[in-house]
C-alpha cells in the first residue's frame, strides 16, 4: 500500500480511517470520522452516506463506557462541532441548545441566569445528544425521572429527510431517539425544560453507611427526604464491612444557606480545578491501590453525619476534576457495568458483590442509588428499583464468564443492564431485558429505512437487523 | 464485534478439522460465538467438528474447502467470507502438520510441502485476512505458531523451521497492524508438546500438555490482549533458556 499523496486538493481522497474507542477504552475499531460543521453540512453528510451505502453513526464526546459510540469501518459524524446555545428564555426557563454543546457548556450559560439542569448525569463532559441517546439519569431520578422527560422537542436528521419531534406530537419517533443510542438518526438540536436554582451551591449531607444493609435502608429513606441521593460503596471490603459506603445526600442550595460572603453573588459560576492526565500512562490502577483508594475514601468520610456549602462541581461531578482519568487504566482500559434490579430482588446487588468477590475481580467504584418509575421510551434504561455501577480493570482473567453469570442473576431478576455502560453483554439476553424491543425497532424502521445508523453496539447486541449485503442463511431472525 | 472481553462472536478457522481450535471453540461457544467457518482439507472431519459446534449452541456453522498450499485461492476466500459470515471478529490459524524427519529420508518434494503447510500457506492467507478486518475496522487474528520455532531443533528442524518462519512474520504483521491503530491485532500462540492426533504415537517430550490446557490458554490470551501465548506457561521462560544454550550443548540434547 502506497502512502496517500499529500497536499492533494482537487481530488477528495477518502480520509484513513482512526481509533475510535468508547470512555472505557477497553474495545476500539477503525472509522473515518468527520467533523459536522451546521445543521446542513449534517443533511449533505447524511445524504452523501446513504448514497455510497456506508453506516454511519453521531458520536459526542464518547463517554459510553463501551462501544456504543464506535462504528468499525464506517463514518463517524463529529458533532462536537454543533456546540452553540441558541436561545435560552430566562423567564420560562426553556433554552434551545446544540446537540454538541456539552452539559459543561451548558450550565456555564444558565446557571448564572438562575437556571440549572433538573436531570444530569455524573459527568457533565456528555453532550446534549449523547444525553438524550442514552437517556440519561442522575441522583434524583427517584423524583425527577429521566433527561428525556425534560426535552420538549428535539430535531433529527435522518437519511429521509429533517425532522422535528416532540413527546406529544410524534411519541413513536419520539421516545425511539430518546435512549435510541443514535441508531434512529442524528439529533441537531433539542429544547429542555430547566430546572430554577436561586444558587449555585449545593447543601449536602455527608454519612457513612456501615454495611450494604445500613447503606440500603438510608437511601431507601432518603427518597422522600431528598432531591439528590447516591451511595459510593467500597465494593472490596468483606466480612462486617462488606458494602460500606459514602453516602451523599443534596439539595440545591437557598440563600439563606450560604455563608455571608457568598450571599452577594449567589450564582456565581463554580471555578472548577481540573487536573490532566497524560496519555500513554500504563496502568497505575491496580488491585492493592483499588482496596487502599476505597478504605481511605471510607475512612474520610466523616463518621456522623455533616452538612457542609458545596459548588455544584464537585458534588455532581467529582471525577471531571482529573480530565482523562481513564487513562489511569491503561491501554487495556476498563469496563463499567451498571444494572438494575427491582426493589423486590434488592438481595440481588448483594448477590453480585458477592459473586465478583469470588470471581477475583476488584472492583475500582462502585455507585449505589435508587431508581423512580420509568420512562416511556422502549429502550431507556432506568426502572423502579436499584441501580448499581462497577468500575472494572478490562482484560482480566474470567472477566467474561463471570460477567455472564452476573448477566444471568440480574436478568433472572427482571432487571437489566445499561446500553450506554455496555460493551460485553450477551444479545440472547436482550429481548428479556429490554421487552419493548420490538417496538423500538419498528418506529427505527420508519426513520432509518435502510439501515444507515449503525454502532458497533446494536451489531454485537442484534439491536439491528444484519445488513442486507450480508446474506441471512443461516441466522434464524 | 469482540467484545470488552474480547469475546469474539465470529469465527473463520484455517485447519478447522485441529483438535487445538477445537477446544479453544468450544470454550468460545460458552460465550458468545454464534458463527463459525471452518475451512480445511478433510471435508468428513470438518463436518463433525461442525456437528460438535451446533450441539454446543453455535448458531451457524459452516465448512468450507481449504487447501492451504493453495496459494492462489486465499486472498479470494478472506474476502468471500466475509461477505459471506458478515463481519469476522476472530480468525484462527491453525493449519500445519509435523511430517517426517531426518534429512535421509525426506525427499525434497516433502520439504516443501510441509514448509508450505506450515508456513507459506497460513502466511499467503494471513495477509489476505488482515486486510479483510483492517477494511471492516476490527478483529483479531490468532496463530498457532510453536515452541518448537522459538529454536529449531535437530529432532524436527523442518517442522521447527517452517514454524519460526511463521512466527517471524506474524511477528512483522503483529508490529505493522500496531503501527496503523485499525483495529486489528494478532496474537502469536507457542504451544509446547501437546498430546493430539498430530502427536500420537510420538515419546511425549518435557512440559507436554493437553488442548483443553492450550484452549484455556488462548481464552485467556483473548480476554488479555496478549501479543504471545506461550503454554504451559513454564515454557515461557525456559524459551529464553532455549535461545541461550550454546550450539555445541544444544545439538547434543536428546532427541
């Protein structure tokens, strides 16, 4: 193979295909990736795809654990290049944003204006797209449900034709883009209901829950009691300490809880510190650091219960202090695997630390919380119950069989694991976990009639039918 | 897709009739391969290999003809496959045969065939199939190369000669795909003795160990990202050993 000829303008040579990995890194392939400039560029983009017959596939800022934002040998559409805040009603609280704005972004425009995100995940480097692909939860979905259940309407560009879709006008569409995973077309832009802050601090209380049973029973108090709730657990420890954890419960802060000082300016925009992390580290997590991390993160936490003034960051987004931890894991990178399970099978979350306990496995983080009522969308992941996500060191031996096996557990339980952590599922499990499939791939069919949006994800998990190129014999769908 | 554990959903087998793929499929079929190509030169073995894989739950199996001195046909059959298996996350090499020894009796047309089978063949293939998955984007190749190429013996030099060559140039391949990030790796395995059809009836040497053995090896080495297999593990560093032994001492070791 020659090298491709430089400086050559007047032919558009395809461009060489890069590494695109998902946040875990533990799993990359090869696609040429474009950025898209506007709303129209997107169109051309789409149209000119769907013309040569490629799969193609909207990528944010790639915090899906897995695969779900990688598309091998096909086209990836950058949107990080659609990233303005069109209009934000500062009366109603209503903004009209870019898909490629990252929720970082976002706040920094809102807050200051008394508003703030009524859903967000743990990180705000996700993208508004990427939220609402994933339908993303936050510490309060007990109350407030899903991200989606604040987006009033949303405009998608697919390979037949710009539409613009709201949950009461084209619910089919609708909810099939909301934690579609990207695979019914590319979101431009969407409007979100905001949530009203008179700060932007964040009262939290701080505890220690002794064991799983302790940390369980606080948090299934704190439902009624708090706006925002989340148990990190110590998912090493055994014996009398087995699921001990920190536990955070907030609130938004009112004035009257700010010290003096702050009161001038309540809103004051947070000055988040972010520390970088350098690429091409080998793994400097391992399991000796992983159980010395989670006993000191334990014995930190104060042992009666404090409330203390915090920005908004740092309570929301702790980790987005150290930009790129992930690379901490190394080359071989990690996985995440978050489940739920309803609240009659809670013995189920005891059941899987068990299991990776004896499986060897050492979980780096876990995050404990609990879930409200579902959304309407076929595919969004959250359902009343428990939610728990496990931080695992990928390429490690028996990974797979014991993942399969905890696969089993929380299927077998009613529950399900969560497309947008995932990279390792089995698909035969699919259809269990997520019963509503088969509606979801009908509204997709009418958007992506042909095929066109594709990830590596909805290949591995079956979530599309196999390209028609391919020839079926054999597969019995 | 392989997955974050590096699970392969499908499988193209070069020698599918080995017992070695054998057991490293039917660990596959455990978790998710639910298509396989078995491609060889005997059609009555691959067809029950092909009948174990569908018992163990492996959705679609096939076999197809494959000869691998049959230079002319390889880089057709990668590309066919693919079109036809759809994508291929996991291409398994394990064609090769011990032939005779003693440079008395080979005649020269044995040499060649054996230096074909063991290592022009797979390495014509290889790069065909290499290409197949830089084009889809992923996957992973993995090759049976030997302990006995780490050093080539007297006992079986034609054997041992043709391997190293393999593994010289899956090694090459190994630093070329890493160098152009698409995807793609390969993985060396070196077995040590390993008591199968292709060993029976020979004095079993030192280290000798079972399929199920080298199968679990492989899994482990897919779960890991490993560059090179070597099994049983022992056998690792003593291959240092190997390299160091002065010729003298080494042509005297026992055959």
């Amino acid at each position: 193979m020659s090298p491709p000829p430089s400086g050559g303008r007047e032919a558009p040579t395809e461009p060489e295909p890069v590494l695109v990995s998902g946040f875990g890194r533990a799993s990359a392939s090869a696609a040429v990736t474009t950025l898209v400039r506007s709303p129209d560029h997107l169109d051309e983009l789409i149209a000119r795809r769907a013309a040569s017959g490629g799969r193609a596939l909207a990528r944010g800022l790639g915090r899906a654990y897995g695969d779900a934002a990688q598309c091998a040998g096909g086209l990836v559409f950058d949107c990080r290049g659609l990233d303005q805040v069109l209009e934000l009603d500062a009366t109603r609280g209503v903004v009209r944003v870019e898909a490629g704005c990252s929720l970082r972004a976002l706040l920094a425009a809102i807050v200051p204006a008394g508003w703030f995100l009524p859903v967000t995940p743990g990180t705000a480097e996700v993208t508004i797209g990427g939220a609402i692909a994933a339908d993303v939860h936050g510490k309060n979905h007990h109350r407030d449900g899903t991200f989606s259940a604040f987006v009033d309407e949303l405009v998608l560009h697919t390979p037949v034709g710009r539409r613009t879709l709201s949950p009461a006008d084209s619910p089919e569409p609708f909810f099939a883009t909301v934690a579609g995973m990207g695979l019914t077309g590319v979101i431009s832009q969407a409007t979100l209901r905001l949530a009203p802050i008179t700060t932007s601090k964040m009262v939290v209380e701080t505890r220690r829950g002794a064991d799983l049973d302790q940390t369980m029973e606080i948090l299934e108090r704190a439902d009624a009691s708090h706006h925002y709730s989340v148990a990190w657990v110590d998912g090493v420890a055994r014996g009398r300490c087995f699921g001990r954890s920190v536990i955070t419960l907030g609130e938004h802060a009112g004035i009257e809880d700010l010290p003096a000082h702050q009161r001038t300016d309540p809103l004051a925009p947070a000055r988040a510190r972010c520390l970088p992390v350098p690429p091409g580290l080998p793994r400097l997590i391992s399991a000796p650091l992983i159980h010395a991390f989670n006993a000191t993160y334990f014995r930190r936490a104060p042992r009666r219960a404090t409330r203390e003034v915090l920005a908004y960051p740092p309570y929301f987004y702790p980790l987005d202090a150290l930009a790129d931890w992930n690379r901490l894991y190394g080359r071989r990178g990690f996985l995440q695997y978050q489940y739920v399970v309803p609240d009659e099978r809670a013995d189920v979350v005891r059941l899987v630390f068990e299991r990776l306990i004896a499986a060897g496995q050492h979980p780096s983080l876990v995050v404990l919380k609990r879930f409200g009522a579902a959304g309407p969308a076929p595919l969004s992941f959250p359902r009343p119950g428990w939610t728990v996500a496990i931080d695992l060191l990928a390429g490690t031996e028996d990974l797979a069989a014991t993942l399969d096996r905890v696969d089993e557990l929380v299927a077998s339980a009613g529950g399900r694991v969560y497309f947008a952590k995932d990279g390792r599922l089995r698909p035969e499990l699919v259809a269990a976990m997520y019963p509503e499939l088969g509606r979801w791939q009908a509204a997709r069919a009418e958007l992506d009639p042909d095929g066109l949006f594709v990830s590596d994800l909805a290949r591995r998990l079956h979530l599309v039918a196999p390209e028609p190129r391919f020839a079926p014999g054999g597969r019995d769908e | 897709m392989n997955d974050t554990t590096g699970m392969p959903a499908s499988a193209v087998v070069l020698g599918g009739d080995s017992e070695l793929a054998a057991a490293v499929l039917a660990k596959l079929a455990k978790r998710r391969l639910e298509r396989v190509v078995l491609a060889g030169r005997n059609e009555e073995a691959l067809a029950r290999r092909g009948a174990e894989l569908s018992a163990l739950g492996v959705k679609d199996v096939r076999t197809v003809h494959f000869d691998a001195t049959d230079h002319e046909r390889h880089d057709g059959l990668a590309s066919e496959l693919a079109s036809e298996l759809g994508d291929i996350d996991l291409v398994l090499v394990a064609t090769g045969a011990l032939g005779r020894t003693g440079s008395d009796e080979l005649t020269g047309a044995e040499v060649a065939r054996s230096i074909d089978t063991n290592f022009t063949g797979p390495a014509a293939a290889l790069v065909g199939f290499a290409r197949v998955l830089r084009r889809q984007g992923h996957g992973t190749l993995a090759v049976f190369s030997s302990v006995a190429a780490v050093r080539v013996r007297r006992a079986n030099f034609v054997y041992g000669s043709a391997k190293a060559g393999l593994d010289g140039f899956c090694q090459g391949l190994q630093d070329e795909l890493a160098h152009a990030r698409a995807g793609v790796r390969l993985m060396i395995i070196r077995p040590g003795f390993v008591h199968t059809k292709m060993t029976a009836g020979m004095a079993p040497q030192p280290f000798a160990t079972e399929a199920d053995v080298v199968a679990d090896a492989v899994v482990r080495g897919l779960e890991t990202s490993a560059e090179l297999v070597v099994v049983p593990a022992a056998l690792g560093p003593l291959s240092v050993l190997m390299r160091l032994v002065p010729r003298a001492l080494w042509r005297r070791l026992p055959s």
